[in-house]
C-alpha cells in the first residue's frame, strides 16, 4: 500500500484537501494553480493556539506561505480568527501569527487548515527562507 503525504490548499476560493505532488483539484483550471502564492511543505513542528484563558498546542502537518494544516486535532469552527506561535524546524525564535481557520477535516483523522491573516514582514520572510530550504534540493 502506497504511502502519501497530505497537503492542505488555501488558496483564494477557500480549503481543499489533496495528495502531495497534486497540480490542481479536480474541477480547477490551470490558473488556480498558478495563483498558488507557495508550495506545501510537510513539516512536524508544535503549534500553540494562544487565546486570554488558555493555551492548546497543536501539531502542524506542513506550511505554507499562506498558512498551516493542524494534523490530528480536534477542529475549531470555520470562520474562528486565532492567535498561533511556533518555531520552524533549526529555527531559535518563535512566530506569532493571526489566522482564521478556514476548513475543517471532516474525516475520522481530524485537523484543520488556517490561513494567516496577519503576519509581520520579519515573520513571512522567516517563513519564505524556510520554505525555500526545505523545497531546495541537497547536495
């Protein structure tokens, strides 16, 4: 039985699910595709969801520029605005972004996809160079 890694889409029109190496989703045209700001990227990290009165920490399936896949959590509503802090693999300092969940996995592994709605320049760029470190070939 195969084994495939799962990404999260957050583009413009909203989340989908699909297989990691998936040019588009069914239905979508090639300019969907294109208007894909980054590739996902798998990644294990902990993400801390922060609000006033608690703190939950949650695991991330890959990222994005755009935003993250919370794997094998107990989803919050669609539309929710949340507050998450992470440090990206070999990085020293946290992230702190906002973000709004905008799909829930509706299938018995649970998760869901949240799109960054505010993110300082320092942190997008923290996130870019990581991202292009993990998609650059080694060697």
């Amino acid at each position: 039985m195969p084994l495939f890694s799962v990404w999260f889409d957050l583009d413009a029109d909203g989340g989908y699910i699909g297989v990691m190496g998936e040019q588009s989703r069914p239905g979508s045209t090639d300019g969907e595709a294109e208007r894909r700001r980054s590739q996902r990227v798998p990644v294990q990290m902990w993400v801390e969801e922060v609000a006033d009165r608690h703190r939950v920490f949650r695991r991330a399936g890959n990222l994005s520029s755009g935003g993250l896949h919370l794997d094998k959590t107990i989803p919050i509503a669609v539309g929710t605005s949340i507050k998450l802090q992470f440090t990206l693999p070999g990085d020293a300092e946290a992230i702190e972004v906002q973000g709004d969940v905008v799909a829930i996995d509706a299938d018995e592994e649970l998760g869901m996809g949240v799109k960054f709605t505010t993110l300082t320049p320092e942190a997008a760029a923290r996130i870019e160079h990581y991202l292009n470190r993990a998609l650059t070939p080694v060697g």
